[in-house]
C-alpha cells in the first residue's frame, strides 16, 4: 500500500510538473475578450492572447478568426482558429519580447496548421524581425506550396533568411499538422539551430519523438510571427488554417495534454482507499 501511495505522488508530481505556462500564446478564442469573427484580422487585439503587443498588422490581402478550431491528438486547445480569405495575404503580430542577436536560450514554438488543398499556393508560418520584407526581414519559415525555390509544390519545407535554400521535410497533406519547433539560440555569431517535430506522437517527453529535421550555424532574431498564404493567381485558391499558437521554454510549455485526473482528485481517491483499509483491518480486529 505504501509503495502504491509513494507510485501515485510521484505520477501526480509528475503531471504537475509538466504544466508550464507559454511565454506566448494564441488560442484564437471568440467572444467576449477574444477575436471578432466575420472581419478581418487586421486589427485586432484581443486580451484573450498572452506575449503579444500591438495589434495583428497586413501587409496585404486578409486572415479572417472562424469559431470552429482545430484539434490535434490530446493537445489541449480552444476557442477558433485563424484562415486566410483567399487573396494574397500576409498578417503578423509584434510579441512583447524581441529575440535578438545578444539572446542566448532554448525555445520551443509550437502550431497548428491544416491546409485546404495541397498545391502551388505559398502558406507559411513565419518569424520576421523589423518588418515584413521577404529579404531583409524574413528570417525562419515553415512552409508548404510553390514559391519555395526549386522545391515541388506537395512537400512541407523549412527556410531561413531569404535567399538562401529551401529544405524539405516531408510530403504535405491536408492532415491538421502539429509542428513543434526547438531553438537554440546563442549569442555568438552563426550558432543558432533549429530542430523541428512534425506530428510528435509523444506530447509529454520531447525524447519519445522522432526528429524530423534539424539544422545549425544558422543566426535568426525576430519580433514577430507572421501568417502567410499567396495563392499565386490560381483559379480555386482555396485556403489555409492555422491554430494554438505557443512560443515557451519547454517542449512541454508548448504541448499541454488534461491532466487524467487532478491531482487533488487522486490524492483524495488515496485517502479514500487508506480509510477503507483501517476500516477492514478494524473489523478484523473487532471481529
Ligand atoms: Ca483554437
């Protein structure tokens, strides 16, 4: 009984260990305090986000917040999600803390993304610092469709600063993607590495899942994350969605999953079973 107690408060230890509050985080809510659903994203600035400053800001075309979000495995989400309303669009929101060169620690960013179809349409989520110009500002992106140099239009691919190449890391689909993103970043010049996870299986131990692309000796700073879609004049430009936006210091930070049980639940589930024993071991006595 004893070793049975000591398992269950090392698990609820554990459980409660693993709930770490993002530094930024995004869940799109709607309603009172959240997003205005119907308008543009351009904007708004609800108090229902945590880490940003400043209202989202388009450079051009429109991302509109539907009520309905996107769900992937155990994570733990709520309110909408954000969509692009099918012109060239580009929208980006300041975050109340400026990662640059002189910043030296690990983050973890974390998203949703689900695309409408799969095909040359550029949508990307990306980290810009300064502005929005594709060569001077942009400086990480995860992206899928045409417009990533010489790269086909079906895969999923990761780029730094613009003008260097773009790298592919698995075939696109119009699955609800989860991508979690590692950065090391270090203050000293070309050191920086990314390490990304698409779909982790394992949401609570990042070494449970598998790596699906990592790179290094890279320099990125930012201020900002950027959403992106350019469908590139095609006649069905369809659209792209993104949700559960979170930037923190953990793997965990970043991946929440409901606790199975409170833990105040299962210490009074012990408590219950300890009273329950004395009783026995009290009749028996008795008896
Ligand atoms: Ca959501």
């Amino acid at each position: 009984m004893r070793h049975f107690i000591s398992l269950v408060l090392v698990g609820c230890l554990t459980t409660m260990s693993a709930q770490v509050t993002p530094l930024v985080e995004d869940s799109f809510e709607t309603g009172t305090g959240g997003y205005t659903t119907g308008v543009n994203l351009n904007g708004q600035a609800p108090s229902s986000t945590t880490g940003f400053t400043g209202s989202w800001t388009n450079t051009s075309g429109g991302f509109q917040v539907q009520s309905t979000g996107l769900s992937y495995g155990s994570l733990v989400t709520s309110g909408g999600a954000a969509f692009a309303t099918g012109s060239n669009a580009r929208i980006g929101r300041l975050l109340q803390t400026t990662y640059d060169s002189t910043f030296s620690g690990t983050l973890y960013f974390s998203f949703l993304m689900q695309l409408e179809s799969v095909g040359g349409h550029y949508q990307a989520l990306e980290f810009h610092n300064g502005g929005f110009s594709d060569g001077t500002h942009r400086q990480f992106l995860i992206a899928s469709g045409g417009n990533i140099t010489g790269l086909s239009n079906d895969v999923f691919a990761y780029r730094f600063t613009d003008g260097t190449s773009s790298t592919p890391f698995g075939t696109a689909d119009t699955n609800v993607n989860m991508f979690v993103v590692k950065l090391e970043l270090s203050a000293s010049a070309g050191s920086d590495s990314i390490t990304i996870y698409r779909n982790p299986t394992d949401l609570l131990v990042e070494g449970n899942n598998t790596i699906t692309a990592n790179a290094s000796g890279q320099d990125i700073v930012f201020d900002r994350i950027t959403l992106a879609f350019f469908p590139a004049g095609e006649v069905d430009p369809s659209s792209v969605t993104f949700d559960e936006l979170r930037l923190g210091t953990s793997f965990a930070s970043v991946t929440p999953v409901p606790e199975p049980r409170s833990a105040a639940t299962l210490l009074g589930l012990v408590a219950l079973g300890m009273v329950g024993l004395n009783r026995r071991r009290w009749r028996q006595q008795g008896g």
